[in-house]
C-alpha cells in the first residue's frame, strides 16, 4: 500500500453523502463498527488502482504521483467509479466489476451453474444479465428422460428465488436482467411474465427485437418462432399482436423493456467471440457470456467556467482542456481496475483480460445544463449532448491508444473489428458507456447520469419531526440571482417538485430549470439517442411518462428509438405500479428491507393479544397477532355471526392482515384507518371513536406507535409511488431502476 501522505485533505462530503458511505461503503469490523472515514476510503481505494502502475515498465507515471491524482479526482467527486470498486478497492474481497453476463446452457447442468455462477457474484457486489434465449420451449421433449420441459419462464423463477435468498449476505443487493429473443416460441409467456406483482421482483426484463421482426410490424406480417435448438421454423405469430402486447405491458407497469439486438451486435467488436445475446441489470452494458466490465462517471457539473467570465455560445463555458486531463486519467483507472480485480471465475477472468473492455461515462449533465442556461428539452442541449459525449469517446480512445503505446493493445485486438477496420491499436476493446449513477451521484452532490432532476426541491423527514426542504442549489443561486427566493416559494415547488405553473417567475427561470416530468417523452428518447451516437456501449436512460400517457404513446417511444439507433429502451409511466416496496415498522423501529409485494406466509404458530372496545355498534374484539413483535394479522369481532356488521368487521381484519403480512407500515395503516366516520360515534375516556376502523386505528396506534409523533388521519403514503424499503422516501424510477434520493437505496444494487 502506498503511504497515505500526512497533508492529504479530507473531501468535503454533504450530509446526504457521508450517510450513504457510512452505509454502504465504509470498511467495517467484525463488530459492525465503521473503520474508515471519507479520507481513508478514497485514498483506499486510489492508492490500490494505482499500485497497478508498477506492473508497467514504460509507464509515464510513479505511483506514489498518480494515487495522489486518483485521490483528487474522487474525493473532490470529478470522478467516481462503480460501487464494486469504493467497496472493495485495497480489501481483502477484491472484486471491483459491477457488471457481468452469463450463459444459460440448456441442460440442468449448465441452469444450475449459471445460478450458482450469479449467487458468487452477488454475493461480491455484481448484478448479472442472462438470455434465456437458448432454453427450449414448454412443452417440448426432453431426449434425455422422455418429460417434457417447463420452458424459461420457470427457469427464470429459480433464478429469481436465488437472488431473493442470496442478497442479503452480499455486499449489496443483487440484481438481474432477463432477455428472451423475440422469435423464442415462449416469447408471450415472457412478456406477460410481470403481470401479477411481485413475481420476478429481483428481474429487469427486456424482449430482444431484431430487425425482420420490426420490419414484420411495419408489414402487419408474421414472422417465425424458431426452435432454440435446430433454429428451423416452430411456429408463427402476428409481428403487429406481439408489438401491441409488448406495448401494452410496458404501459402496464414498466416491464419488460426492448433491446435491439442487431444494433447490439453491430457493434460488438469482438465478433469472433460470439454473439451478444444480454446486458448488464440496467441494460447499457452489452457483454458476451462471460465477459464483466467496470464503470466509472465523470461529473460533468465540474466542467463549466464561472458564468461571470463568459458570455459566448455555452459550448464556450465547458472547459475543455481540464475535461481531456480527467478523461485520460479516469481511463487509466479503469485499466488499472481490470488488473487489481479479483473475479468469481477463472472463465470471467480469462474474457476480461482479453477483451478489457471498460465503460466511461458521465453524471451531473442536468446541472451542466443549469449552470449554462440551457434548456434540457432543447435542441442546443441536444447538440451539446453529442459534443460533449464525441469529445469524452475521442479523449478516451486517444487514452486507450497511449495506455497501447505502454502497455499492448488488448489481447484479442488482432482479431477485432478495430483491428479490421484499420484503426490504431488500443488498449480497450471498448471505452464508453453511461451508467446509472444514482448513489455516486449523492456522494458527488451532482444529479444523476445523463436524466434530468425530478424536482427542483423536496421534503425530507429527520429526527423529532422536524420537516426539511432540500433544493438544488442551482436552482436556489438563480432565485437569488433575481430575489425570488424565500421559504414559502421553496415550500411551494417542494409541494409540486416544478415551476412551469408558477407564472409569477421569471420566463427564462421556467424555461432553463425544467424536471423529468415538464419534458416530453419524445424529448427524453431524444437526450438518450444524442448521447448513444457517441457511446460504444449503450446509454442507460429512462424515458418518464405522466400517469395520463397511452398506450400509444409507448408505442411512439419504441418506434423512434428504433428509428434514432438507440440499443434499447426502458419506459416508465408515472405510478403505473399499484402496489409500492413496502416497509415495516412503527415508530423507533429501523425499517426493514421489505419483499416487493410478496405477501408472507403465516408461521405454523404465534402469539398476539385481543383488546376489548366498546364502539357505537357493540363491544369489539380486535385480535392482534405478531410475528418478530409487530402485528402481522387482526381479527376483527362484533355481535353475532350473520349480522351485516360482522361481516364488514371481518373484511376490515382481513384487509388490514394482508396489509401486515405484505409488509405496510404500521403508521401508514393507521394513517389510512384513523378518522373514518361512523353513524354512532362513543366517547371513550382518552376521545371518541368514531367508527370500526378508527377504533382499530387506535388500538394500532396506541400499541405500537406509542412516543412518536402523532398520525394524521389520512395522511398514509400514495400507494401509487414506491418507497424506500430503508428511509421511507419516495422511490424514483430513472436509469432503468428504483432509486432513493434520500439515502441511496437502489433496487438494482
């Protein structure tokens, strides 16, 4: 390890983002206990990546200088890379990709290798991607014992439960892309595969389209289903009814995705190797069986010169010149971070070392845009998009073509595409890829990836009830730039997240600091095509729908993105999710990473208690029983059995049970139930009550949230929206995955 020098400085670290690394990346003891603080951390990690210059004679770099480089850029947050390598860069785990693909054989032997292949590598920090593409279809014969087979949609299930068993004694939460090709007999089967919630809640999945298949939409054709073993014809269906069923799916509730896969491998540079068939958890990670790559974000926020000195066009702004220094050192990095991997499987470190494909991306592009004045739905913030992103994928080629000239180009060059296209040799078979950047982003206090903000300012609940308003602090220096600034107006837009209704600012504010849900979804598909022109991977992007989007719509998205060269994409219609990730816990208690609406079952035995109430309509006998000492089921008894009352007593139990047992919180059960009115209220000696349900509201809230601070009647969460199975706030779909902007949660990993 080289010696952490006595002068180094501490990163100045926002509140948000020393919780999310005492969280998740802070080394810790056997006890639990945090060994390492910001300074120690990055330097952890910069010193490991750079120990790897040693290994190269013709290095143009001493160690000792380029871990101070490293050091500079992370904990100043210019660069971040992926959480696999804060996690583990200098420990004793080692293994610093966060994205792998692995095959999925069609025999017993190689489906159940591929699950314990992805449980090794959840269990060190990665997500995993899979086509499911090679499993024969339902129904079909199986030489080998004369059954028949269960097809992938059953297969995917095993895979799903693994995950679900796995993650919690990983790093982190382990996650999944499911990919099944278009013309595999089983293809609706898979499509309707999220239909009932909380089944493959562990999945992303995405129909991979070919190009006959869109021509076939296009003709109101059919195309054929082809045997995943002899590929000769099986079957046909109407490319248009399939098209229209993945359409209406994707409406429904976000999945499955599209990826094109021609367009994928058009772009493989490495054909030779085989086909890309899957992608990385959030799609933008295209790989070949085997194959893992590490990712690294640059901040773009960091780039733009003082407003004061400028007053050219706001390509003017961006400097340039510090962009290239950053560019080439963060594409050593991630060279250097193939080397100091340890991986799960000799195969993956074979196919790594060969192909050393890394993916630079970048983050905080929302803020560039503030900063610059420029519009995110616009066409100059388009223009500036592909500028932005040729110059990162020219820098970095440059970069690689150097780190050739030191070290060798990689191994497989030879027989690349590059290589038959004449271009000069390089060090990486790839270099460019945008990631989903929702907790680097925290720790570098930018906004996410390449997505505009979802609200200029919100709300966060802390300690004692106290209630603060967060904004983003561009935001907040332009109001004051024009003083417009003040609490209320900063509680006004955390009420709504936007300002295109409030005509009392000024036009040119309401124009540059637009959200996710002001811009259209054709303008998101086109911020994601701007930035894939110039990307040698994909983009991972999330193209935002308002509730009151159609299925046409949808259909609208998938039809351009084929148009404008995007390699796949993901849609997300605003609280198309019914029911949320859901917590547990009354007051006190630290909420529990909860199972996506997956409803538990009733252990053999439990204990509980029965209160006795009187009410307008009779004495009640609410029984509460609990699993871990929170309620897990009620039983709600009033007068004689046959009477309507009882009857509706017995409904409200059992509604509130499969509440419990699904997971809601205790608060916002009561939060729901409190209040209700009734035709005979009764005064009881602490209030009244004034019905069935705000009698069982009491019980509730008088046995389990007893010291904290009072529930409002009808104040529960909007079961439309996700919350965070960890803090509470309101999950944001972006990136192809759940975020949480409060803490860093992310249901992708």
């Amino acid at each position: 390890m080289i010696t952490m020098p006595d002068t180094l400085p501490s990163p100045a670290l926002s509140s948000n983002a020393e919780k999310v690394l005492s969280k998740r990346y802070y080394l810790k003891g056997p006890d639990g206990k945090v060994l390492e603080d910001g300074r120690a951390l990055f330097w952890r990690v910069s010193s490991a990546i750079a120990q790897q210059e040693v290994k190269y004679d013709a290095s143009t770099w001493k160690e000792a200088d380029l871990a101070r480089a490293f050091y500079d850029m992370l904990s100043q947050g210019i660069f971040l890379p992926n959480s696999p390598t804060l996690m583990n860069a200098g420990s004793e785990l080692g293994q610093l990709s966060a994205c792998f693909v692995l095959p999925v054989g069609d025999s017993i032997e190689e489906i159940f290798d591929a699950v314990k292949y992805a449980a090794m590598i959840h269990k060190s920090g990665g997500g995993t991607g899979f086509s499911f593409s090679r499993l024969r279809s339902k129904d079909s014969r199986v030489g080998s014992t004369g059954g028949v087979a269960s097809g992938p949609v059953s297969f995917l299930r095993i895979f799903n439960t693994a995950t679900e068993q796995i993650k919690q004694g990983g790093t982190r939460r382990g996650a999944n892309m499911g990919i099944l090709r278009v013309d595999h007999p089983d293809i609706l089967d898979f499509i309707r595969a999220k239909e009932k919630e909380g089944e493959f809640n562990n999945f992303n999945l995405s129909v991979g389209l070919t190009e006959a298949f869109m021509e076939a939409v296009d003709a109101d054709a059919e195309y054929p289903l082809l045997d995943p073993h002899s590929k000769e014809e099986c079957g046909r269906l109407k490319a248009r009814e399939v098209f229209d069923l993945l359409v209406q799916k994707a409406w429904a509730s976000g999945d499955p995705g599209i990826v094109f896969l021609d367009r994928i491998n058009r772009d493989n540079p490495t054909p030779a190797q085989g086909e890309i068939e899957s992608t990385n958890p959030c799609g933008e990670q295209p790989l070949l069986p085997y194959e893992a790559c590490n990712l690294g974000s640059i901040n773009l926020a960091r780039f733009v010169r003082p407003a004061r000195l400028v007053e050219q066009a706001a390509r003017e702004a961006v400097d340039w010149q510090n962009l290239r220094r950053v560019i080439h050192l963060a594409v050593r990095f991630l060279d250097n971070v193939i080397d100091a991997s340890r991986f799960p499987l000799d195969l993956i470190t074979e196919r790594v070392r060969s192909n050393r494909k890394i993916g630079l991306g970048v983050m905080g592009w929302a803020d560039m845009l503030f900063q610059l004045g420029v519009a995110y739905n616009s066409q100059e913030s388009l223009d500036l998009a592909e500028e932005v992103m040729r110059f990162v994928q020219e820098e970095g080629r440059a970069a690689s073509v150097q780190l050739a000239r030191e070290r060798g180009a990689f191994p497989a060059f030879a027989g690349s595409q590059l290589a038959a296209r004449g271009m000069e040799p390089q060090r990486n078979a790839t270099i460019t890829t945008i990631a989903p950047t929702g907790t680097l982003s925290i720790i570098g206090g930018c906004s996410s990836g390449v997505e505009p903000i979802f609200a200029l300012c919100f709300a966060r609940n802390v300690m004692d009830g106290e209630r603060l308003v967060e904004v983003n602090p561009y935001f907040e220096e332009a109001l004051r730039s024009t003083n417009d600034h003040s609490p209320e107006l900063m509680e006004a837009v955390a009420a709504s997240g936007s300002i295109q209704d409030m005509d009392f600012l000024p036009a040119e504010l309401r124009r540059v600091f637009v959200t996710a849900m002001d811009i259209s979804a054709e303008a998101h598909l086109r911020m994601q095509a701007a930035f894939q022109k110039y990307t040698d991977n994909a983009v991972s992007k999330t193209v935002n729908l308002p509730n009151s989007a159609t299925v046409q719509d949808i259909e609208r998205i998938y039809r351009l993105a084929y148009e404008l060269g995007c390699k796949g994409v993901t849609v997300y219609r605003d609280g198309c999710k019914s029911v949320q990730v859901l917590t547990t816990g009354g007051a006190g208690q630290k909420p529990q990473p909860g199972k996506a609406s997956v409803v538990r079952q009733r252990p053999d035995m439990v204990a509980g208690f029965t209160q006795k109430v009187q009410t307008g309509l009779g004495v009640l006998y609410l029984t509460v029983n609990e699993v871990d000492g929170q309620p897990f089921e009620v039983f709600a008894t009033i007068g004689k059995s046959g009477r309507s009352i009882t009857a509706k007593a017995e409904a409200i139990g059992r509604l509130v049970s499969l509440c419990f047992r699904s997971g809601v919180a205790v608060r916002d059960v009561v939060a729901q139930l409190k209040g209700i009115g009734g035709e005979h209220p009764v005064f009881q000696k602490k209030g009244i009550l004034l019905s069935i349900p705000d009698a069982i509201a009491w019980v509730l809230e008088n046995r389990y949230l007893k010291g904290s601070q009072p529930v409002v009647a009808g104040s529960g969460q909007d079961l439309q929206h996700p919350r965070c199975p960890e803090c509470g706030g309101e999950l944001l779909f972006q990136e192809g995955c759940h975020i949480c902007q409060h803490c860093g949660y992310s249901r992708c990993g």
